[in-house]
C-alpha cells in the first residue's frame, strides 16, 4: 500500500508547530537525525482555546431547480470551472486548504472579468499565506477563518467548511479542498483515461437556489465579520510550518470514471443544510437510526472512542437492531503509517466488539493504487437519502469545527453516489496496511511519485 514519509531534508523551516521526535530533530542542535519515521505535521495547534460561539438555527430551504452531483478525482474540476466561468458579479468562498494552481487561474479569470471574489481561508502554513497573499494582491477580498489559526480570534477549532456560492444563485457543497489531489486537473467532464490525474475520492454538489444561496453567504460572512470584529489576539507563531508531503502516485486508473450529473428538479425538493458544531449532532443520529435497508459510507477515519462519534454509531447499531437486517458498508482512507497501524487496529476491533462491524464484512479501506486517499465523508442511507458534506468522523469535526454539508432525499441522486460507493467498494482493501517507505524529494524528478498537501490528510 503507497504511503508517505515527510523526509529531514523536506524541511525547510521547522517551527513550533512540527512534533519533534526521536527521528526528526533540529538541524542546528548538532545531533545527527535519526532514521526519518512517517509522522503528519501539525500545522497549527487546534486545541486553542475558543471563544464562546452562539449556535444558530438551521432551517430546512425547499428548492427546486437543478441540482449538480459530482465527484474527484473525475469530474469536480469541470464541474467547478464551468460553473466559475459562467460567474458574471460575485465568487464567494469558504475553505480550509487552497493550494490547487488551476483553481486559482479559474479565480483569476474571473477577476478578470469583472467578478468580485471573497475568500475566507484556514491559513496554516508559510506556503498558504504565500498563496492567500498572492491572490489579495491580485483583487481576491481575502479574510483569514476565525479558527485555531488565527491571530486574531478563534471560534473554532478549525474553519474546515468547503462552501462557494456564486452570484447569489448556485451554491456549492463538497467534501474536498482546493488542493491537487481534491479537484486534480481533470478538464474533461468525467476524466479522459488517456490523461487522466488521479486524485482524492470526494463528492460534492452544486444546487441552483436562491434561497439555499442566502443562506450559505449568511453564514460565511457571519464567520468572517468575526475575524474581522474580534479582538486583537497575541500571536501564536511567527511563522507556520512549510513542510511538505512526498507520496508514490497511485498505478491505475479507478475501474470506472463519473462524469457530473445535473438533475432538473420537477417538484420542490427540501433541503437540510448541516453545519458544525450548530447541528450536526442534532440531526445525524436520527437519521441514521431510521435507516430500513442499507448504511453506505465513506470517510477518512472513524474515532470510535470519541463520544460524539460513539453516539452515531450506537444509532447505526440501533438501527441494525430494529431493522433485523441493514447493509452497513464502511469505506475509510488509508492509513499512514505502520506506526499507526496498532492503533487502528485497536480501533477496529472496538468497532466489532461495541458496534458490530466486522473488518471485511463492513469495514475496508480505499485502493490507493486507484486513488491517493478517501477524503470523502459521504453518507447514503436506504438508497434515498444522501449527505455530503466536509465533517469527518471526529468529535473536533462534529462538534467544535466551522463544518457544513446537505442532506437531501433524492433517489436519482443517491443512486449517482451509490454507484461511486459501489465501484470504490469492489476495490477496496479487506485490511489496514501501511508501508513506510522511504522516499527522497528527488524522487518527484524520475516519476513514480507525488507531492501532496498536508491539508487534505490532517485529523481536525
């Protein structure tokens, strides 16, 4: 199984947020480095201490125009750059990770154009405060989050929404960032196999609505009026971490590629925004709990322990008990390390000894020779109800981040998810492996290998 290892000579700036280790000490302490182990960089600290946040009510907002479901690494560029082109006033858009250079060249042909684009960033590291910079200099309306990262207040933990509103009208919902390997250049809808970029696997949507539009827009420059309102705060670094990542790339092409789909909607359809920490806990074990026939879903990891996340999988249990029998299936990403495989193995076997999920049967993890990771957090309940959103399955995500996803009832649209789920299934992995291999940042030069961004692999 492919995996990562941040290389001594990678590190070009060790500040206070990189962990240090028996294998990874400072250059100018005069100790020779150890063998370099596979570790994930903490960019921030996101265990600051947090301002008191008043939750909001989040209604249910009837639509009923067309809706766009798509998904990395296949066709969420061409969904995105379609409708960025076709943006004639205002780009707004709220994100944790924005490192992806395309992305920005569709940012700045719409500046070009005439269109007014605000960003609110997570901003973590030297690199994407570069990257921020560089677009406010270029007429982005940037604000920093009001998360962990800032220096100025912080209401959450981390700003990890992946939320863009465009002219008022179309709304975008995902579970990816901007980041090479969520939205990889793919230009054709759907992935030319000749020329095709592999990528995350990450859904999102795209809904047509005013009124889901509104409110969108109101939260995200809600968010962002408290950074710029807050009190001025210390710093909590001079400067972040600019570590990077060196992965081998995946070898083989997912066995089947989706294009995006547009669904014209012929009657109203309820929709059901779902944001951290507001939420996502009020809502979702419900919904899980009355599942009838079938749970199918993807995500980076499951925190067993946490008692958020124990108390939805005590609703999927619930639900298997009352339904006799429920087809539960459980696609996570992979995992980093060997160092980490003890713990996931300890995890998987809380999972079958409380919850009934059996390695396997229930449970297994993305093929990472088709896909670099499973960064989705996708949830498909009875082939009728879907939700996609940017929560993974910790109680940070759940309970204390700036998160936001939509759950809807649509069976044309869950049956689009479910075929994703089915195909990302039949390949995935009846086991967690990790193998530490040693990479050189030289090795980017002679192929076989990809650099990827700590954003899209960070636990938050």
């Amino acid at each position: 199984m492919p995996s990562f290892v941040l290389r001594q000579s990678m590190l070009r700036h060790r500040g206070p947020f990189l962990a240090e280790s028996e294998s990874v000490r400072r250059a100018d302490d005069g100790i020779k480095p150890a063998r370099t182990e596979v570790f994930m960089p903490e960019m921030v600290p996101r265990n600051c201490r947090l301002q008191d946040y008043k939750e909001i009510t989040v209604p249910a907002v009837d639509v009923d125009q067309e809706i766009i479901a798509f998904c990395s690494p296949d066709s969420t560029f061409a969904a995105t750059k379609k409708l960025f082109d076709n943006a004639k006033k205002k780009i707004l858009i709220g994100i944790y990770d924005f490192s992806a250079e395309h992305v920005k060249q569709l940012v700045l042909d719409a500046l070009e154009r005439g269109v007014k684009v605000k960003l609110m960033l997570d901003i973590d590291s030297k690199d994407e405060q570069k990257f921020f910079d560089d677009l406010n200099d270029s007429g982005v309306d940037g604000v920093p989050a009001p998360s962990c990262a800032s220096h100025r207040v912080s209401y959450f933990s981390s700003s990890h929404e992946k939320v863009i509103v465009i002219d008022g009208e179309w709304c975008i919902v995902q579970s990816g960032n901007y980041s090479n390997h969520s939205i990889p250049l793919n230009v054709k809808d759907g992935g030319d196999r000749a020329h095709f970029r592999p990528g995350n696997r990450d859904t999102g949507l795209a809904i047509r609505s005013k009124k889901l539009s509104k409110f969108f827009t109101r939260i995200l420059e809600s968010d962002m009026a408290l950074e710029l309102t807050g009190p001025e705060a210390v710093a909590r670094a001079v400067e972040a971490a600019n570590a990077f990542l060196i992965e081998k790339a995946p070898t083989r092409i997912p066995a089947k590629l989706f294009p995006s789909k547009t669904f014209k909607l012929t009657k109203p359809l309820e929709i059901q925004p779902i944001l951290s920490p507001d939420n996502y806990m009020k809502v979702m074990p419900d919904k899980l709990r009355a599942a009838k026939k079938s749970i199918l879903i993807e995500q980076q990891y499951i925190r067993g322990k946490q008692p958020d996340i124990s108390e939805l999988l005590a609703a999927i249990k619930e639900a298997r008990e009352e339904a006799g029998r429920l087809d539960i299936r459980i696609i996570l990403g992979k995992v980093f390390s060997k160092r980490d495989l003890p713990k996931e193995k300890e995890n998987l076997a809380l999972l079958k000894r409380e919850f009934g999920l059996v390695l396997g049967k229930n449970i297994r993890y993305i093929d990472t020779s088709r896909f670099v990771h499973c960064h989705n957090k996708m949830i498909l309940v009875d082939g009728q109800n879907v939700l996609v959103s940017s929560q993974n399955w910790s109680d940070s995500a759940v309970s204390k981040n700036r998160e936001a996803g939509i759950w809807l009832s649509h069976s044309g649209i869950c049956d689009y998810f479910t075929k994703i789920f089915e195909n990302d299934w039949s390949t995935a992995l009846k086991a967690p492996d990790a193998v530490a291999d040693e990479v050189e940042p030289e090795s980017l030069r002679v192929g076989g290998f990809v650099r990827v961004s700590p954003a899209d692999y960070q636990e938050v």
